[in-house]
C-alpha cells in the first residue's frame, strides 16, 4: 500500500520511521530543545541521518495545559523549518489545525498536513482538498488539548474512535480527495486514558477494517510512564517495545522522537521476521 503525498508516493510495505520537530518552548518531551530556526534546521539534518523516512515539523504543543500560539506566531515558527527540510530528500509532514498554516505549509511545498483535529477547524478541509495531491494524517482525539486529559469516557474506545475515523474519512473523500492520499491515526494520549490506550494497542487490528494505512505515536508517553514508573526522558525503552508492538498490531508509520534507536529496533524486528519466514 503506498501513501500519496505532494512530492512521494510512500512505499509503506515495510514500516515507516517519521522523526518529529517540535518548533515550540513547551512541548512534553523536548520543549525548547529545538525552539529557533537554527535548532530546529539543525534536528532536522540529524533526523534524516539517523534514518528518518519522514519529518514532522509542528509548531503548537498539544501537550495538556500548553498556550495556544497565535496564528502568525506559529507560521514564524514552522515556515523556516519547513523551507529547510524540504531540500532534505525526504517527505515532510506539518503538524497543524489551523487553514492559515495549512495554507502556508502548502504553498511552500510540504507534503503531509498532520491534523490532530482531522480537518475540522474552520477552512483545514477545503486547502487540503484544493491541494491535487498532498497526503493527509487525520487523528482522533476526545476535547481539545487543555480539557483531553480531564477524566475522558468511553463505552468502547476502540468502536468509538474507529467511528470517528471513519466519519471523517468519509468528509474527507466527500470533499474530493482520494482515499490514497489518507493515513489514519488513533491519537495514543489524546483524550484517554491508560487504559483506553492499552486497549487500543491490544485491538489496533480492527482499525484496519477502516482500509487506510494506521500511523502511531507512543513516543515517550505518558502512559508508558504510568506503566514503569519512569519520568519521560527515561522512557526510551519503553517507547522502542511500544512502536514494536505497533508495527506487529499492523501500524505502517510510527511517530517518534527517537529516530536512530527506532530505526535499529525495527531492523531488528525485520530481520528475526525474515529469519523466521514470517
């Protein structure tokens, strides 16, 4: 199965490795590690050298309780990474909601949107679908980033998150856009709990049945520190058993901080399987 996007059409017949940028001050993980132009030029250079197959660059934490930045705020911070990246020989991905950056990310040539909201913020759907080719990561997510974590509810996250998905595939290939162009993310953190988010790693294969190719992002979790006890930046292994056991629950990109370690565990993964025959 390939993932059409602006300038590649992805081969995701073995799992992907998309290598994040935080453009921000207050990300959970690296927050302002990679905050100036400069840094984050520089994180994106060594991402691809680790073996990124592709960047995500964003330029607003989602992180429960971060400031929202202002719209301009915001394309100031990700347009330079982005100009930068795409001379880098691999697909780059803007994490943003917001048209205006949407707009912006696209004029400049990026090749992915990655929508923690699926393209329902005012105007996203319309630049996507106007664009002829760019790909699109629709996310599931319960509340907004500074309520997600605020005690979410589900009867069945798994159905209930595979709805979602679904509805918004079909709003996305309504407004014309081609389901290849489509990879779908069930949003490990985002609204839910540890709980939720084990049951959806347990039954990942059903969001399969949604015919589109899944992209997951466990890096440094929360969660994984629930599970060990860990403060984030001792979550590596953890994080490295996680994206693992995605890519086996059928998971075509994983979304990481970690770039060479992921890179090396799923070579690892890759070869056992080929020694095996499976």
């Amino acid at each position: 199965m390939n993932w059409q996007t602006s300038r590649y059409s992805i081969d995701l017949s073995t799992p992907r490795v998309m290598g994040i940028v935080n453009v921000t001050p207050d990300s959970f993980f690296d927050g302002g590690v990679h905050a100036t132009t400069e840094a984050a030029r520089a994180h994106c250079d060594r991402l691809c050298l680790e073996g990124a197959d592709l960047l995500d660059i964003g330029g607003e934490s989602t992180r429960p309780g971060a400031r929202t930045p202002g719209v301009q705020e915001e394309v100031d911070r990700v347009l330079p990474v982005i100009e930068h990246a795409l001379t880098l020989g691999v697909p780059v991905s803007v994490d943003t909601s917001r048209v205006e950056v949407i707009v912006a990310a696209l004029r400049a040539g990026a090749d992915v949107i990655n929508d923690v909201r699926a393209l329902q913020q005012s105007g996203a759907l319309a630049a996507v679908a106007a664009h002829p080719s760019c790909g699109i990561c629709l996310m599931h997510m319960l509340g907004e980033p500074t309520t997600m974590q605020q005690g979410p509810e589900y009867t069945d996250v798994v159905a209930e998150v595979a709805l979602f998905l679904r509805q918004r595939l079909r709003a996305v290939e309504a407004a014309g856009v081609q389901s290849g162009r489509v990879i779908l993310d069930p949003g490990i953190g985002f609204g839910k709990q540890p709980a939720h988010n084990w049951v959806l790693m347990q039954r990942q294969a059903e969001l399969l049945r949604l015919g589109r190719p899944l992209l997951v992002g466990w890096s440094r979790k929360s969660t994984l520190g629930a599970l060990t006890g860990r403060p984030v930046n001792q979550r590596l292994a953890a994080s490295l058993a996680a994206a693992i056991c995605a890519v086996q629950r059928g998971a075509r990109v994983v979304r990481v901080h970690d770039v060479a370690a992921t890179v090396d565990a799923l070579r690892v993964w890759q070869a056992a399987g080929a020694a095996s025959g499976n």
